[in-house]
C-alpha cells in the first residue's frame, strides 16, 4: 500500500498527473447512487447505475430537455448529498498527501455528460490561470472510461512545448499546434473506482467521444487553504473543509482577539 502511494506522488510530482484507487469506494458507489436516484424520479432509469449511464444516448434527448433534465438531476444530487466532502473522504490520503491538512474545495462539483458523437466538447485547454497553479483537479469518471471515451492530459513537458509552440506561432500556426498536442496527449483510461489527479497547469483535450457508451464523469478541485489563491477565490468558488488542530487554534484565537478589541 504504502509503495503503491509513494509510485502514486512520484508520478504526479514527474508529469503532473497520476490515477489513484479510491481509499473508500463505498463513498463513491454513494455518489453514482444518489446521482442515479435522481435521475430515476426524473425518467424510467431502470435498476443498474452504469448501464443507466453508460446507455444515456439511447435516450435520445438533447437541447432544452436535455438541459432541464441535467439541471434537475444535479440540483437533486447536491441538495442530498456534499460532493466536496464524500469525494474527500472517497480519495482522503492520497488528498491529504498532496495538499496537506488544511484543505478548501471548490463549491460546486461539475458533472460532464459526453454523449457518442456529441461535437460540442471544451476546446483545449489549461485550468490555470485562471485557477491557482496550487490545485488539484480531481477528475472522477462513474462509468470505465478508455479511449475517446475519457480526457487527453498533456504531461508538464508536452504541456510547456505547446506553450512554447503558441508563442511563437501567433494566431495562424494555433491549429497545428493544437494537432500536435492531441498527438502528444495521454488517453486517460480510468475505471469507476478510480480518480485522475491532475495539476491545474496541465493542457488537456478532450476528444469527441466515438465509442459507444456515453460518459458520465465529475470534476472538482482542492488546495491548502494557505496556498495562493487564483481568480477563482475563496469565499465565491471555494469553501473551507478541513484545518488542521493549529490552524483552527489560531483562527479561533483570531476571531476572539477581534472580539476583545472591539
Ligand atoms: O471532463 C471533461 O470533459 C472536462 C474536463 C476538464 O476540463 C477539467 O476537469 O478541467
Ligand atoms: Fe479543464
């Protein structure tokens, strides 16, 4: 365990991202539940999570009943259930390893359908700026992602030849070097079960899915409380999770002081 923890932090120290087992699985297998209980009051859903899932486009919705239906589902999902802390608790000591015991997390988890076929995808690109090069994304799939079924990060070499290669190619050459990053790019390829931890600063792709199962995945990012801050700050985007027995010492200590002066 502790061999296959440290392989894991040599690897995300080296290229800037690394898949870990969840440390409590029941915490994620809470998650995917509570996301399929939602969608069963919303439409027949049947009685098994990643065929739910993975059968999605079946189902043939799109545009605003599509949309209505996501929305739904999701408000459902965050009114039941802290996606912030159960995906803490799921992942906590490969989490606690890389940030460290204070921990604040991004307030709203994002959940990604990718339906096959489906050609409205995010274009390449970084999470910082404007997030804190000092996050971590977690990126969490529900169903076993593999080929274009998942996301393509460049490691922190490929990701600073891109940049190098924008640079100095303007506006003109930005289509080619786009090829070549998704020619550079690793294919995430993560069973439920497992998370990609990944740096903020990586470049990352994500391909039309041209398998035949629709994705279903989240995203979240946490960082030490006392690491630099992005454009996406604390109180608005990210929220206090954990202190550690010193900092909340003197947190406390400082609101008290506060109190006396006043
Ligand atoms: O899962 C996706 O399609 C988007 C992933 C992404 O850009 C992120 O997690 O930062
Ligand atoms: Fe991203």
């Amino acid at each position: 365990m502790h061999e296959l923890k440290n392989t894991f932090l040599n690897e995300f120290r080296e290229t800037g991202f690394a898949i870990a087992h969840a440390d409590a699985l029941d915490k994620l297998e809470l998650i995917r539940r509570t996301l399929f209980e939602e969608a069963g009051n919303l439409c027949d859903a049947g009685d098994d999570a990643a065929a739910f899932m993975n059968e999605f486009h079946k189902r043939e919705m799109s545009g605003a009943e599509l949309n209505d239906f996501r929305m739904a589902m999701i408000r459902g999902f965050n009114e039941r259930l802290d996606a912030g802390e159960v995906i803490f608790d799921a992942f906590q000591d490969s989490l606690l390893r890389l940030v460290g015991p204070d921990v604040a997390v991004q307030k709203s988890c994002n959940i990604v359908i990718q339906q096959p076929g489906d050609i409205d995808v995010s274009p390449i690109h970084r999470d910082a700026p404007p997030n804190s090069p000092f996050e971590v994304v977690l990126w969490i799939p529900l169903v076993d992602c593999y080929g274009t079924k998942g996301i393509s990060l460049l490691d922190r070499k490929g990701t600073n030849e891109v940049i190098a290669d924008l640079r100095v190619a303007g506006k003109d050459g930005a289509d080619k070097v786009y090829e070549k990053a998704k020619r550079v790019g690793h294919r995430i390829e993560a069973s439920f079960g497992t998370a990609c931890f990944f740096w903020t600063g990586l470049m990352h792709v994500i391909p039309v899915n041209e398998e035949v199962e629709t994705r279903w995945s989240l995203n979240i990012r946490y960082k030490n409380l006392f690491s630099p801050q992005g454009a996406k700050r604390l109180p608005d985007f990210f929220r206090i999770l954990r202190l550690s027995p010193l900092a909340d010492l003197a947190i406390k200590s400082e609101r008290e002081t506060a109190m006396d002066d006043r």
